[in-house]
C-alpha cells in the first residue's frame, strides 16, 4: 500500500485541535534559544520545516525577522496559522509542500526543523532531506527529533529515534556540530516526550 503522507496530515489539522495533538507548544523556547545563538541580521532568511501551526512564526515575527518561509505538507494547517496571525500572515512566505519534494527558489542562513525530519524513515527520504539542505543552506541548521528515551510513534506513525552520535553522523558531511540538548516536552495530555535538539553551522567541504 502506498501510503498517502500528504491525506493523513490533512486530516490531522482537519479535525484536531492544537490541544488535541501531542506537539503543541505555547512557546518554542528551546528553538528559538538556538536561533537566538546565531546572531542573526532581521533580514536573516529563516525557514521552519513542517512548520505547521507552530507558534515559532509568530514568536520570529515579534522579534523583528523580516524574511520567514514556513512550510508544511498541510494546507490545512498553514490556514490555521495564517488564521490566527491576521494580518501578520502577509509578512510570511508560506509553502504547501512535502519536504522530500521540496525545491527551494533560494538559500536559507537558518534551516529549522522540530519533529519533521523523524518521521522520514527510509533511506531514500533521509538521503533527499539532507542533500536539499546542504544545497540550500548557508548558514545554520537546527533539527529537533525524538530522542532514544522518546516515543517511537507520533501521530500514529512509526518514526526514527535519534542519539546525538546519529544525527551528528547523518549531517556531517557538510554540516559541524555545533550543540545539543535534550528535553522533556510536555504534551497538552500532561505526558513528555524526550526531544533531541541539534545545531549545525554549514561547512563547505
């Protein structure tokens, strides 16, 4: 069966609340304590991967970012965020696509990925993630997966743990390890779940 990536997180958004999924966050402290590390310029062209509905765009836009893409594989969920921004939604640049499909018109300083990169388990998808990035990236990346202490499912599907070591390992060529953490998400049903947040400056080889 082929399995429709795509449908399943459309109907996700379609018909759940940010209080009905495990991933809502009031705010994105630990990301955005990374992009805060960068230094960044406002005009720093920032791009949330499988951003969603996530409140890290709207946090990046009260900090002044200028030049913000956020893309997801849902529509629907980049409707609600655009719904609750306002008018603040025409400062954005959103993209509907599948990160596995995704080609960008430009390059990025700062690639941001929580709980997108996970859910890609094959080979074939993994080896497309990382060379879009490395094509596309000048500058930092920031990936935040399930660790080897978090769940090995989310949303119903399987996905991929990472140790530090791993995911060093799957970005090193062409990305340096700059820091990682770990931390314990609480989910809005008053569960955690164990993160793994790397960063990574491009490194030309």
């Amino acid at each position: 069966m082929n399995f429709n990536r795509k449908q399943h997180w459309e109907t996700v958004y379609e018909t759940k609340n940010p209080n009905q999924v495990s991933w809502t966050q009031e705010t994105p402290k630990t990301s955005l304590e990374f992009i805060k590390s960068f230094g960044l310029k406002k005009t720093a062209k920032i791009i949330d991967i499988g951003g969603g509905d996530s409140k890290l765009v709207d946090c990046l836009l009260d900090e002044g970012f200028e030049n913000i893409t956020v893309l997801d594989i849902s529509a629907k969920s980049l409707e609600k965020a655009k719904a609750r921004l306002g008018k603040k939604a025409n400062k954005v640049n959103w993209i509907v696509s599948d990160i596995t499909e995704f080609e960008p018109n430009m390059v990025y300083d700062v690639w941001h990925d929580r709980a997108t990169f996970h859910f890609l388990t094959t080979n074939a998808q993994i080896k497309k993630y990382i060379e879009t990035a490395r094509k596309f990236v000048d500058g930092f990346l920031t990936i935040g997966t399930f660790s080897k202490d978090g769940p090995e499912k989310c949303s119903g599907l399987m996905i991929k743990q990472y140790s530090e070591d791993e995911l060093s390992s799957e970005f090193k060529n062409g990305f340096a390890k700059i820091k990682c953490v770990t931390e314990d998400h609480l989910t809005p049903f008053d569960t955690f779940q164990n993160f793994l947040f790397c960063s990574f400056k491009r490194q030309l080889n």
